[in-house]
C-alpha cells in the first residue's frame, strides 16, 4: 500500500538525466492513494501496471509525455486535476491499456500547442479507439475538460 500527500517529481530539465526515459511513478501491483500529485516530464508521468490507483488532485505536465499510462488490469481513478503543457505530436493526454479507468480533468499550458491532440487512446480486447480534443468540451481557447471518461476492460 502506498499512500502519497503533496508529492512530486521531475525528470530534470528539459534534456536532463531520465527526461523522457524513465516513468516519474511506476506503480506495479500496488494499492496507491495520492492526493496534490505532481508527475512531470517524462513520457509517462504515472504508468500502472495491474495496480489499483485512486488519484484526487494533479498536475502532470510534458511537454512531450503523457499524462497517465494505465495498463496490464489496473483499477483507476484520476480526479480533479490538470494535465498541462503537452504537444500536438498524437500523444494521448490518457493511455488506458485493458484497465478499469475514470477520469475527470482538464488540460491546460502556458503557450500555443501546448495541448494534448488525442484526449484518450484505448485499447480493450484488441480493440483501439481514441477520443480526440475536438470530442471534449472547451476549456480556454486550445484546451479542454475530460468531462468523465470511463473505459472499461471487455470481458476475455
């Protein structure tokens, strides 16, 4: 069991040791509760593994990585928070590989295409399906809410 108050991690700056290597929090099999969770510059700044998660309060931020990688049956909910400064190369603010997930969110940034593309890539039983920014509604000029995604793992 993990229990996370007001934590966070970096990367290092923009190029530094472990940016865009290394996950910011790799949870496998574990039971986390985080509250004012602050995950950023990586490619994944929280990747689960076959863990149950319950996240309330966040800010993630890329500028090239995702927001959330959940994936291999984990059980997740990331509640009330922002997932910021991402760009518009495809990368999913959410990648929720046959897992249980709900998400309620909003993206933001601090400058022009600073916005995730691709709100949600999911895949459940073999089957892939994005929800694109264009499919959430508006939040500001370029962002926008993740107004209650729920994907749920397809019975084997």
């Amino acid at each position: 069991k993990v229990y996370l108050e007001n934590t966070a991690s970096t990367m290092g700056v923009f190029g530094g040791h472990g940016y865009g290597t290394t996950p910011c929090y790799h949870f496998v099999g574990q039971k986390v509760w985080a509250r004012q969770f602050n995950p950023e510059r990586s490619t994944d700044n929280c990747l689960t593994e076959g863990s149950d998660i319950w996240i309330f309060g966040f800010k993630t931020e890329g500028p090239s990585g995702k927001g959330f990688t959940f994936r291999d049956g984990s059980r997740a909910e990331a509640i009330c928070g922002d997932a910021t400064i991402a760009t518009t190369d495809g990368t999913p603010c959410i990648e929720n590989t046959e897992s249980d997930v709900f998400a309620f969110m909003r993206t933001g940034g601090c400058g022009p295409c600073h916005t995730f593309e691709v709100a949600v890539k999911e895949t459940q039983g073999g089957l892939t399906r994005c929800l694109d920014a264009l499919d959430m509604p508006p939040y500001q000029e370029e962002y926008y809410f993740i107004p209650g995604y729920i994907g749920v793992r397809k019975p084997l």
